[in-house]
C-alpha cells in the first residue's frame, strides 16, 4: 500500500514538472514589431509626462515660497514697528523715572538719599531686562523680515528653473503624443484593412448549415 501510495506521488511529481517547461513556453509571448513600437511611444509619452509634472511641481513650489515670504515680510514689518515702539517706551519710561530719582539723591535728608539710589539700583536693573527684551523681539522681527525676502528670492529662483523646463517638456510631450496618434491610427487601419477568411477556411459544419437554410429558402 505504501509503494503504490509513494510511486503515484512520484508519477505525479513527474507530470507536473514535465509541464512546467510547456507552460512557461506558453507564457513567454514575444511582441510583434508593431505592438513593440507602440509600447515604445506609450513609455516614451509617459516619460514625457513626468517631465511635465516635475517641472509644473517645482514651479507650483516656488510659487509657495514667494506667497509665504511676502506673507511674512508683511507680518515682520508690522512687528519691527511695535518692538521698535516697545523699545523706545522703555527707554522714555526708563529716563523719566531716572530724572525724578536723581533729584531725590540731592536732598538734604539722608534717609531719602539713600532710599533713592537703592531705588535708581533697582531701575537700572528692571530696564536693562526690559530693554533686552524689547531688543530681542525686534531682533525675531527683522530675522522674520529677512526670511521671508530670502524665501521671495529663492521661490523667484525655482519659478525661473521650472518654467526653463516646463516648455521644453510640454514640446516633447506634443511630439511623443502625436507620434503615439499616429502608431494608434494606423493600427486601427491595419485592423479594418484585415482580409476577410476564404470560404474555404469556414468551418464545414457551418458551411452544410448555411447550405440547407439556402435549399429551404429556394
């Protein structure tokens, strides 16, 4: 039981390999000189395309960047004004107090001397934060200011590479379509050209059929 069990394994181990051979034969189907030129126009307008879409890509790109940099110098010009404003608040502010507390420091009375030079101490420590502070936001202000010109200038840059290449790419594509038209319609005439089969070529049981409905009809 177990031989005959093992040898129909092999038999059909054997089958099957016999026709794997047979049916990759069957599966590699070369192209005909026709359907190779056509694949070659198909790659050729898809080629073409890509092209297209790089180039449309890079400039949509470049567009973005100069949207955003003129959005951002606008932002920044507004924020250069109220830090400048800051600023100089401060230094008014700062001055003002300072003139008031000096005069303090002249007095006869001792006590208010020296209550007012600790106080000038304490100014001077709270405007030099204050004043630092204000430079820094007016610092951010014109770093924003300044990226958003660089980014106007290197979208400027891409817009100009993008349609450099756009219009070369756009010509390729017309002329790898029209060759494309081309391939297709005279395919498509070769196809209406086709000789119709001989008489001879019918099958003879269609041929005997056609033959008794014309016996009939007569």
């Amino acid at each position: 039981m177990k031989r005959k069990l093992i040898f129909g394994m092999i038999t059909t181990a054997v089958i099957i390999l016999l026709q794997i051979p047979v049916f990759a034969q069957n599966t590699d189907v070369e192209l005909s000189r026709e359907e190779m030129a056509l694949q070659r126009a198909q790659e050729k307008v898809s080629r073409a395309e890509a092209s297209v879409a790089r180039a449309s890509e890079t400039i949509a790109y470049g567009d973005s960047l100069t949207t955003a940099g003129e959005q951002m110098m606008t932002e920044a010009k507004v924020e250069i004004k109220t830090a400048k404003d800051n600023l100089a608040g401060v230094n008014k502010k700062y001055s003002a107090e300072k003139k008031g507390l000096e005069k303090d420091t002249k007095t006869n009375d001792r006590i208010q001397r020296d209550k007012a030079r600790e106080s000038i101490r304490e100014l001077d420590a709270k405007y030099r934060i204050d004043k630092r502070a204000a430079e820094e936001q007016l610092k951010v202000a014109n770093k924003k200011f300044d990226q958003g010109k660089s980014n106007i200038a290197k979208g400027k840059e891409k817009i100009k590479a993008g349609k450099g290449k756009l219009k070369p790419a756009e010509k390729s594509l017309a002329e790898a379509n029209k060759a494309l038209t081309k391939l297709t319609g005279e395919t498509m005439q070769e196809d209406k050209d086709a000789v119709e089969p001989d008489s001879d070529d019918v099958d003879p049981e269609v041929k005997d059929k056609k033959n008794k409905k014309k016996r009939k009809e007569q």
